[in-house]
C-alpha cells in the first residue's frame, strides 16, 4: 500500500519521481502491465511524477471490486450510516486540506489562492450537500381507485443504479469529480473514476480519505490512464458498468456515448461550451468588467462556464474594450504559491499549442489584437512551463473560428452590438448551451433575455455564482442531463414504483 502520497505531493515537486499508483478495492496497486506514463509540472515542465497506466485487467479488477461492494457491506449499509461516512469524508478533505491543496496546484499549477478558495471547499461539500439531498428528498405516492371499486397505493423508493463509470477533465480535478462521485455515493452506488491524465493526483489521494473514515473497500475505486484504447474507452465499454457519467469534450462525449449504447447504459455528459457574455450600456460598469473579466481569465480561461464570446453595447464599446484590457494586463503570472499570482500557466505545452493555434488564427482573420497574444517573458526558472498570455480581440466577423469553436484558453472576442434582438440571436447561434452572463440594470430585459437564450444556465450581473441545490447543465451540444441537488438523484437511483393493492 501506498501511505500517505501526500508527503510526496510538495507544490513543487520539480525532480521528484513519485508514483501514482490506482486504487482497487480499498489498496494501492501498481499496472499488472508495469505500464506507466509520465505527469509534468505545468509552471516549469519538470517531471512529476509517473502514473501507472491502467488496461483491462486493472478496469476489470476495479469493476469487479465495486460490483463486489454493492453486494457485499455498501449495499446493504443503513442511508443514515452511509450519510455519516459521506460527512466524515467531507471532514477529512478538511483536515487534509493543505494535502489537498498541495496535490491539486502541483497537477494544475494554478494559482494556491483560487485553489484554495474553490476546488478543495467546494471538494468536500459535494460530499455533504449531497449526503442532506439524498437523507432530505421525499419520493412521490399516488392512492387509486382499481377497477373492481377497491383501493391502491403507488409509493416510489429510490434505488441505486449500481456501479458508475466516472470520467473527469483536468481543469477543475477534485471539484469535478466529487460533484459526480459525491452524489453517486450518497445513493448508494459503487464507482470506478478515470481522472484525467493531466491531473492524477488529488483521485488517488481521496483513497487514503475513504480508507480512513471507513468506507468499504470497492466503493469508490481509481484507475488511471488515457482515453481511447486505454483505461477511458475500456471503463466506458465495460459491460458491467450500470451508468456513465462524464465531463469533458463533446468530441469525446461522443465517443462515450457510442460505447455506452452497447447495453442501453444511461449517461449524463457535462460538456463543452462557446458561452456568450452580453453588457448593456446601463449595467453597473465595474461589475460587468469584474465579471467579464473573471468569465475570461479565470484558471488561465479552463473553466467550461468561462466566456470567449463578449457583445457589448455600442455606446460603452470603447470604454469597456480599454476597461477589460488594463484587468487582463493586471493579471501577474506566476508561482502559485505567490500573493501577488493573478493568472497560473495553461494545463499543458499540448493544450498551449492548440491555444496558440487560435491566437494565429485571429490575427489571419485579421483580429485586433487588444492585448497579448502570445507567450509571456517569464523567469528562467518558469520558462519551462506552459504560460500564455491572456489576450483580447476586436474586429472578427462572427464566422471566424475564433468565435466559433471553444478554445479553452484566457481569451476572449469582443464585439459591439445595437438591439437587444441582435444580440440574442448572436448568443443563440452556436451549437453549443452551456451558460451565458448577462449585464443590466433593466429587470424586464434581464428576464426577457433569460427566457430566449438556449443555454442551461444564465446568469444575471453576476458570473460562476452557485448554489449546490440547482440544476447544472447544458442545452444542445453542451450535455445530456442535469446534475445538482434533486437532479443528481434522478441520473444516480433509478426511482422503481411499488403499487400496493389494498
Ligand atoms: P477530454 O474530453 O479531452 O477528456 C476528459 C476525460 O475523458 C479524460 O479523463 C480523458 O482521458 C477521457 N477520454 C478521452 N477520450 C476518451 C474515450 N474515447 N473514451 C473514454 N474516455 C475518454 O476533456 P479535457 O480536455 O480533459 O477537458 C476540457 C473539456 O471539458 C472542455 O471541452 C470543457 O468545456 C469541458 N468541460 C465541461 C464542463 C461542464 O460542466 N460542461 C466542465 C469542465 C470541463
């Protein structure tokens, strides 16, 4: 076993080689393969650390092990015990808290602030927010007269749906992957998690946590790897799976999907995103350029909510264009550990060259560059690592593929707009669903807009604001599903009515 990976997780851990084995059924194991690839720093490219490589014998093992659990102590655990383990594990994250911390900068490189403020909290309240829903939520009755004149009674019991196939993105690791297994748990069923491969660490160290606090061995398993022909495709292929539900590209959704309709398995797919942010003339100026701001740069533009797409209204356009740039040119990179760090690096020198490819593409379609576009001059100690500079445009046409596409990086377009008609339509025309970010002072046009956006969440002078009991989604290509609150309850049980006759 392998205890306590955590005093090998330093923020920086440049030189080091620390394994990141999977965890099977409560135990740290290594690939029977032996096979391994490597995990880098993001701040300065130096290796982390190697993570075993799961195939389908370690796939088989962990499905096994959490089909095993359910059989076994988790399924015919008590809901009140198992809402006590979920609190407990909450707990644990907190008392671990800077493990936790350290484990997630190191992987992302993002900054120890943000981290600190986001991802490890919100970490473990998944846990317990979804321990109250599930002790919390009534299910339905129905009385009925039969036809011979008697009575019946119909009640509704939720019953997990069994084992879950969780696969995680590396932007916000921890976060993303207890707000699926949380939920998963809290009803009762068994998971195995794919993290990414970019982010392998704070997975593997929630094992420790669930061994400690006493959750059953085969109830929340991890095995690494990639995605295609490898431990994503062969979990989400894995015939014993009951249910997948995935966050990341919809490219890969795709894929997903296709594997999960061998055996009609239910998904729920939090995907992409191209999410519009509009300002009218009569917002609350400075909140729209903090908001906006935050939408575009925040964890280096990785965040699925994020937005690339600005319209603002004609008359403030010069204004807020000058606003946005002296906030993006205000954002310092840096260490993470650092105060004063305002913007971390990109994940990966892979994910930068794509980044990058969008930053030439705007220019050849003749974009503005407002500000950056390209590499910032960084300390020779940091040169190594995968930095970019935040950057805005103007003067796109909306056919660019600058505006079309997601490019998940710390960018953004802004384009003038005159009627609040053109500018809904703008919104509108993107595959994609996700959310949008709306400024105004006008109430009427604020719900009026809210109405007509095709997106799954839209927020009001505000930005990333959220409350763990509401729906969590994204319209056309963005998802399949919604997750939060009751919502994660009908994607994790399956609701079997019992129709009594009297
Ligand atoms: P990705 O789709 O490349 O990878 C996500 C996960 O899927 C990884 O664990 C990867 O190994 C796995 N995977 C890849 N191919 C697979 C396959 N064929 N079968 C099974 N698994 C496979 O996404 P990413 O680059 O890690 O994350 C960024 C993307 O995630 C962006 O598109 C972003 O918008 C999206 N995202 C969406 C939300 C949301 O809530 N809607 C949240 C965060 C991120």
């Amino acid at each position: 076993d392998l205890s306590n990976l955590s005093a090998q997780l330093p923020a920086h851990a440049a030189g080091s080689s620390i394994r990141y084995p999977h965890f099977i059924n409560g135990r740290y194991v290594e690939s029977v393969s032996g096979k391994s690839f490597e995990n880098y720093s993001p701040i300065d490219g130096a290796l982390l650390g190697k993570v075993s490589e799961g195939g389908k014998s370690e796939v088989d093992a962990a499905v096994a092990a959490a089909r095993a659990a359910l059989n076994g102590p988790w399924g015919s655990m008590s809901l009140n015990r198992r809402v006590e383990l979920l609190n407990a594990v909450a707990d644990e994250i907190n008392r671990r808290f800077d493990d936790f911390l350290a484990a997630e900068v190191a992987d992302t490189g993002k900054p120890a602030s943000l981290a600190s403020h986001i991802d490890i909290p919100r970490g473990a309240a998944n846990f317990k927010i979804f321990a109250d829903t599930i002790k919390n939520t009534p299910t339905e009755t129905f009385e009925m007269v039969t036809p011979d004149g008697g009575d019946a009674l119909n009640y509704a019991v939720r019953v997990p749906r069994g084992v879950i196939a969780v696969v995680c993105p590396w932007n916000l690791p921890l976060l993303l992957m207890t707000w699926k297994v949380g939920p998963a748990l809290a009803c009762g069923n068994a998971v195995v998690v794919k993290p990414s491969e970019e982010t392998p660490a704070t997975a593997t160290l929630l094992g420790e946590v669930m061994n400690k606090v006493g959750i059953p061995p085969g109830v929340y398993n991890v095995v690494h790897g990639l995605g295609p022909n490898s431990a994503g495709e062969f979990l989400t292929s894995h015939p014993d799976v009951n249910a997948v539900t995935f966050t990341g590209e919809t490219r890969t959704g795709t894929a997903i999907m296709k594997a999960a309709a061998n055996g009609v398995r239910p998904v729920s797919f939090e995907l992409g995103g191209k999410n519009a942010g509009i300002v009218f003339a009569d917002a609350d100026f400075d909140a729209a350029v903090d908001g906006i701001s935050r939408a575009a740069f925040a964890n280096c533009g990785q965040v699925c909510l994020g937005t690339e797409r600005v319209y603002v209204e004609r008359p403030i356009f010069d204004k807020f264009v000058a606003a946005l740039k002296t906030k993006a040119e205000s954002l310092k990179p840096g260490r993470p550990e650092d105060k004063e760090t305002g913007i971390g690096p990109l994940i990966s020198h892979e994910h930068r060259s794509k980044v990058l490819s969008y930053y030439e593409r705007a220019r050849a379609d003749g974009a503005t560059v407002v500000t950056g576009g390209g590499i910032p001059n960084m300390s020779t100690d940091l040169s190594g690592g995968s930095w970019i500079q935040p950057t805005i445009w103007v003067g796109l046409s909306e056919d660019s593929a600058v505006i079309r596409e997601e490019i998940f990086g710390p960018c953004c377009h802004i384009a003038p707009f005159d009627t609040e008609e053109e500018v809904i339509a703008r919104a509108n025309d993107t595959p994609y669903g996700l959310c949008t970010t709306v400024w105004t002072s006008n109430l009427s046009r604020a719900h009026r807009i809210a109405k007509r956006i095709d997106v799954g969440l839209c927020w009001i002078n505000s930005w990333f604001l959220r409350d763990l009991r509401t729906a969590f989604g994204g319209s056309k290509q963005s998802g399949i599903g919604r997750e939060g609150g009751v919502h994660s309850l009908e994607f994790y049980t399956d609701l079997r009515n019992v129709c009594v006759k009297l």
